[in-house]
C-alpha cells in the first residue's frame, strides 16, 4: 500500500456558525451537501461536525479545540501575517522556522473559535 495525501480531515466545532465566519476570512468556501457542512479549499476540504451531533465514525471522543495542523498557503506568509493583523487574528507564535513534510518552511500559529491549533505555512 502507498498513501497519496490527505483528502480531508474532520473538526468537531461547538457552533458551526461560529467556525464557518471564521474560516471563510481565510477563503474558505462553506458547502453544505448531505446533511454535512464542509469547507473547501485547493483540492481538500474540512468536514465540521457540531458537539452533540456527529456524524458516526467519528474521533472518540469527539471534542472541539483538540486538532492541530498545517496549511500551506499560497500568498507570501509576510502578507498573511498583514492580512492577520487586519482581520484582527491574534497570532500565538511566529513567523518561525519550522520542518515540514518536504522540507523547511516559515510558519505562524493561531487559534480558531475552537482553540484548535492552525498553522499557516510556506516552504522555503
């Protein structure tokens, strides 16, 4: 077996209101399908389910603010950082350096409603 990439992840949210405003300052588009809302970006996406109302399988247990992870962004991570700023986005940490999955990158951290860790990157 060879693995290919990640096709999408999930997040358990508390308010799925609250997590779609959030992301779409990002440009993430919210797609709600088959009884699920969904936020695509690029090629992937990111499944929300809301507390209280996964959808089965789901992590055990499911629990907002427990993800941490990368996105790679395509806009010069110093502009991200402005962008962040204007919108208001407190970042936690950085920009640093850090080591992705092919190679070294630039790298800032927030936090969603959620508290979920979000790192925002570019390789360098």
């Amino acid at each position: 077996m060879q693995l290919d990439r990640i096709d999408h992840l999930v997040l358990t949210v508390a308010s799925l209101k609250t997590t779609v405003e959030f992301y779409a300052r990002f440009g993430m588009q919210a797609v709600f399908a088959n009884d699920r809302y969904a936020l695509h970006f690029g090629q992937q996406k990111i499944n929300l389910h809301e507390k209280g109302k996964e959808f089965t399988p789901h992590a055990e247990p499911p629990t907002p603010g427990s993800a941490d992870f990368c996105l790679i962004v395509a806009t010069p991570l110093d502009q991200v950082v402005d962008e962040l700023r204007h919108l208001q986005i407190p970042i936690e940490i950085g920009p640093v350096e850090r080591a992705g999955a092919l190679g070294r990158m630039r790298s800032v951290y927030l936090r969603d409603p959620d508290r979920n860790l979000v790192e925002l990157a570019e390789y360098l």
